[in-house]
C-alpha cells in the first residue's frame, strides 16, 4: 500500500469514528449531570467509554448529581441536560413556578427497586414503626418511589414509618445503617438488592412487580434550551441511542464498563445487567402514563400536581425522528 492510500485510509477510519456529518466541525460543549447509580442511570459511562459524544459532534463533560442538584444547577444555567434521571423533582419545580423542563427521552419506566428489609419483617405491614433509608436526598427518586409504593400499599410514609435521607446518592449508605441497626429497611436498585441479600437481609417487595408506569431514567432538559439547542439535544440522543444498542448487542464489553461504573465485582454487575435488561425499553419514547404517575406521587405535597397535564412534561418529536433516521433497532 502506498503512502497516498494509506493517507486515506487514515482519513476514512477518522470520519466514521467522529461521525462524516460532523467532520472538520468545531465540537458543541455541553454539561450534563447523571443521576443515579444502577445499570439503568449508566448509559453515558458507555457513551463516554466508546466516544459516542465525539462521534455526533459534542464535547460532554459529564457531572456526578442527583435530581435535586440537577434542578437547581439547570436553573442557574450550570448544566444543560441531566441523563439517567427521574422527572419527578423537574416536575415539582416547575409546578412550584420554576421555569419548564422536558422529558425528551426515557429508557427505564418502571421502579427498577426491591425494599430490602432485616430479618423478622417478613412483610409490609410489619414496616409500621420501623425505621427506612431512601439512600439519596429526599425529593429525588428513590425518596419518591419508597413513599409511593409505600402508600400504594396502606402505609402511610409520613405516619406510619421514619424515613432517613443521604446527602448523595450513595445505596450504600443503606447497607451501613442496616448493619449499624440504625435502620431497619431500605430501597435499593440491583445489585445492592444482591449485596443485601448475600449480608442477611431479606427481600420484602420488588416494585417492578406491582406493575405501576413509573418515569426512572432517561434525558431531562430546561424547556428553553430544549428551543434554542435543540440540534444540540438531538446529537445528544443519538449518541444515548448508540450506547443502547451497545448495551444489549455487547454483553461482555458492557459488564466490564458497567463494573467500572457501579465499582462492584463483576457477578454483581452481571446479576444488576440482567435485571435492568428486563426492564430497559430499545426505543426511549418518552410515556405520558409515567409521568401521571409522578404526578400522583407529589400531589400529596404538590397540590398543583392533581390538575397538571402530564402531556406537557414530554416531547417525544426527537425519539420519532431518530426512529425514522434507524436508531434505536
């Protein structure tokens, strides 16, 4: 091969890793915070691994948050889009007179939680008295998701048991005040479930299986950006899109991102894949039942909840017009 061919060469292999339409084209910064921690919220870790963000033309610096912080650095204009995060803490601020945010895309829409309880409570209604651990900030989702399969099932979250809240989104810190006997259940995402159960604790309800519409992970944006950027939001999502079909083509590269991201031995990542697997939809098409769950959910403390039209919460135009660009296959 002659050095003319291997010069294009070069040039070809260079334009399909940073996408042909972006070539020679200045990369669009963007900051984003990632809420959770579980296989469902670790999308971007794949994204990121594989250059997906380069690839359609972005520069993300990606920021470790919680749906609380998100609100608040989204309207200080800090951050342009929170990935692998819940609408409810968005939604509650935007009917408390924040300005509006969008759901523009959504993969995870069910709780993806098991609450893990110590031995002896055997079943719900022996949590009345009892003592639990959101693991997160009160207000973000598993603060939200508790509270609501609590109440689903006759216990009342503010009455009937003591909830306890961490700084940040740390399922851990559940396992800690477990074994500390400072707490005496939990809500946790696999593979805590896992680690909980291997330490002792006992399984007391799974959410996914009280088949409730629950909006868990996917992209949040402000309205206004959403207006201005859009382009931006687009080459966003297809980079998301990518990282999906990574993630249910490539099992085995993505336990070995997801291991680096969880930070958990790889049968525990392998055990929290395969559940989310099950839960994890291949096209991100944002639902309007999820978010009438969530409504419901914050009514209690967020009376404009109840008359809110979740129709307005979502815009689904960006996952329709990648389905006709032939992502998400």
């Amino acid at each position: 091969m002659n050095l003319t061919a291997r010069l294009i060469g070069s040039l070809v292999l260079a334009l399909s890793l940073m996408g042909v339409s972006h070539a020679g084209e200045a990369l669009r910064k963007m900051t984003v915070g990632q809420a959770g921690v579980n296989p469902g919220a670790g999308l971007f870790s794949i994204a990121v691994n594989q250059g997906f963000y380069k690839k359609h033309g972005l520069d993300v610096e990606i920021i470790k948050t919680n749906t609380t912080a998100a609100v608040q650095a989204m309207l200080a204009n800090k951050m342009q889009m929170a990935t692998g995060a819940g609408a409810a803490a968005f939604v509650t601020a935007q009917l408390e007179g924040a300005p509006g945010f969008t759901l523009v895309a959504s993969w995870v829409n069910v709780f993806p939680y098991k609450i893990m309880a110590q031995k002896g409570i055997r079943k719900v209604e022996d949590l009345k008295g009892k003592t639990g651990h959101v693991g997160a900030p009160f207000g973000t989702i598993p603060d939200t998701a508790l509270r609501f399969a609590l109440n689903r099932l006759k216990i009342d979250s503010e009455k009937d048991v003591k909830l306890v809240q961490h700084p940040n989104a740390d399922p851990a810190s559940i396992l800690a005040a477990m074994e500390k006997g400072e707490v005496q259940f939990g809500i946790l995402a696999p593979p805590f479930d896992l680690i909980a159960e291997r330490r002792g604790y006992e399984m007391l309800l799974a959410l996914p299986g009280l088949g409730i519409p629950w909006q868990q992970n996917g992209e949040i944006v402000p309205t206004s950006y959403l207006k201005s950027h859009r382009d931006n939001v687009v080459r966003f999502l297809r980079a998301t899109a990518d990282a999906s079909k990574f993630y249910f083509d490539q099992k085995e590269k993505t336990l070995d991102i997801m291991s680096e991201y969880l930070g958990r031995p790889r049968d525990e990542t392998e055990y929290a894949y395969n559940q989310f697997k099950r839960w994890t939809d291949k096209v991100h098409r944002p639902q309007v039942e999820t978010i009438k769950t969530t409504l419901e959910a914050i009514k209690k403390n967020t009376p404009k909840a109840a008359n809110a039209n979740a129709a307005s919460y979502i815009d689904t135009s960006i996952v329709d017009q990648l389905v006709k660009e032939g992502y998400y296959k």
